[in-house]
C-alpha cells in the first residue's frame, strides 16, 4: 500500500510538473508576456494592448514583464530558456533580428531558438533636418554634405534608424557623423540645433514635423506613411531596395506546440484588428497586417541578413 501511494503521489507531481498541452491550453495559468524593453516604450506600448485584448478573449490573465537591457538581448534569453508551453512569449522590436550580427554574442539564434507567431506592427523610419538647413530632399542633403561637415542624431548604435542612415551614406558616397542617442532624446538633439539630421522612428517625429520644428525628406518604407503622405519614400528619392521598418513581433521559445503557436497567432491578430487598438497604433505612427506564422519565418529570413550585411557595411559594434 505505501508503494501504491508513493507511487501516485510521485505520478500526481509528474503530471503538475509536465508542459501544458495544447488542449489544456490555457487554462492552466496566465500567460506571460516578457517585453526586451522598458515600460512606455513602443514595445510595451504594443505588448499590454494586445495582452489587454487576449485577456479578454481567452478569459486568463496576461501578465507583463519588463526586462530591458543590451537591445532586448536580456529578455530574449529569458525566454529562450523558458518552458515551451505557450505561457511564456517574448515580445521584442527589429533588433531581434539586428543582435547577433550586431553583438559578439547575442545569446540566441533568431532561427532556431524561437518559434515566430506573428508580426505585428511596424513603422518607417524618417529622416529628417532642422529648418535652417538649405535642404528639401535627400539629394540636396547628399550635395549640402559634400560641401559642410554635418552630424546626424539617432536612436543608438545598431538601430534600424541608425543602420538606415548608413546605407543611405554608403548608397550616396557620402560622410555624415553620428551621434547615437537615447531613443527618446535623438529627435530633441535636431529640433535644438545639436545636430543639423536626424534618422528615428515615425512617432517622435511626426509632432515635430507638423510643428514646423523639422523638415522631412523621406520615409525609409517601401510606400510612402499615412501619418505623413506629403514625404516620398527612399526609393522615389532615386535610391533602391529601401524597405527599411522598425517592426515589434511576437516569439515563443522553440518547441511550442504548433496548435498553440496558430492559436496565438490567430488571437493576436485578432487583437490588433479590433478598432481601438488601430487607432491607439496609428497615434504612435504603427500600422500592422495580418500575418501567418509561416508568412513570419519567411519575412525573418529576409530582414536577417538585410540587416547583418547592413551591420558590417555600416562597422558598428555593441559590447
């Protein structure tokens, strides 16, 4: 009788123990959603709107952590390490798929450590100049350059905003000094004359832009922004193959089970179409669309390499 019942006890502790399935999910406990940036910043932004709405929608908790930190390598390698049981999804900018080009070790490989459940929004980036510099456009910018020593600002060392500016360097034969930034002080530095350029994300610099405090030149999208659809995009400046986003994403650890990876996904999807969430979105210059899984891996297979080449061209380094 007392092996009988050590036995169960030890059977009843296993099963406690054991990943959830994809037909207990997700019932067992609340899902985490662990955000590789800040409170307040666009990633978190985007994670607690869709958290709030899949709460809702599967009737269990959504829970956020922040782990900031090396460009979102801290929370990528939480996550990564995590039980692949649905309960655990990272939510993370581009920079998942800038790091480990950009990083000697990122600590994870965005191919095979990760399973992609969807993207979701994602923004241009823009590049913009203060008022007092003679220039409308990206060319004049170019020439302007050739002639006066010229500085930009941007959102930090390996961003998208500051990998964009450099293609367009290198595209245009031409040198203009960075100065990284905190994301949040880069768009200050043009509007007060510290720098002369900028290269950021839409959303700080649309109120800037329609103050009159900047002039844009263009959009790094493949399709010119609705929040500012007077700005041409790379490509009508007489560049090619700009279709430079900052995009934010979901990811669970690899293993996950496929029904609850397309669960999520259909969920999260789901969540970003619902109206307030669009016009929450669009006030911060994001816009997403549906999108598989699949669709996902393939889109990552693309911008992992657009963005190391862009990495080794540009020289830049993160430690």
């Amino acid at each position: 009788m007392f092996r009988t019942t050590v036995f169960a006890a030890a059977l009843a502790a296993g099963a406690a123990a054991a990943p959830a399935t994809a037909q207990d999910w997700p019932k067992a406990r609340p899902i985490t959603f662990t955000v590789a940036f800040g409170p307040g910043s666009s990633t978190d932004i985007i994670a607690r709107s869709v958290g709030q709405k899949l709460s809702e929608s599967l009737g269990q908790s959504v829970v956020i952590e922040n782990k900031p930190g090396a460009g979102g390598t801290i929370g990528a390698q939480l996550v990564k390490r995590a039980a692949p049981d649905g309960y655990n999804i990272l939510v993370i900018s581009v920079s998942y798929a800038v790091n480990p080009s950009l990083y000697p070790n990122a600590g994870y490989d965005p191919l095979l450590d990760f399973v992609p459940i969807v993207l979701g929004p994602s923004t241009p980036n823009i590049f913009t100049v203060h008022p007092s510099l003679p220039v409308n456009n990206v060319k004049e910018l170019i020439a302007y350059a050739r002639q006066e020593k010229l500085s930009y600002a941007s959102s930090g060392i390996g961003t998208t905003t500051h990998l964009s500016m450099e293609r367009m360097k290198i595209a245009g034969g031409v040198d203009i000094t960075h100065v990284p930034y905190q994301p949040a002080q880069a768009i200050g530095a043009v509007v007060a004359g510290h720098t002369q350029v900028s290269s950021t994300s839409m959303p700080p610099a649309v109120p800037q832009v329609k103050a009159g405090k900047l002039r844009a030149l263009a959009v790094t999208s493949a399709q010119r922004s609705p929040a500012l659809p007077d700005v041409p995009t790379m490509n009508e400046s007489g560049f090619s193959d700009f279709d430079d986003l900052t995009w934010f994403a979901f990811f669970a650890p690899a293993g996950t089970p496929p029904a609850i990876v397309e669960q999520l996904n259909a969920e999260i999807n789901k969540a970003m179409e619902a109206p307030d969430v669009v016009a929450k979105f669009a006030e911060q210059g994001l816009s997403s669309r549906r999108n598989s899984p699949a669709e996902f891996n393939a889109y990552l297979r693309a911008e992992i390499p657009k963005w190391a080449k862009a990495v080794k061209d540009s020289g830049a380094t993160a430690k």
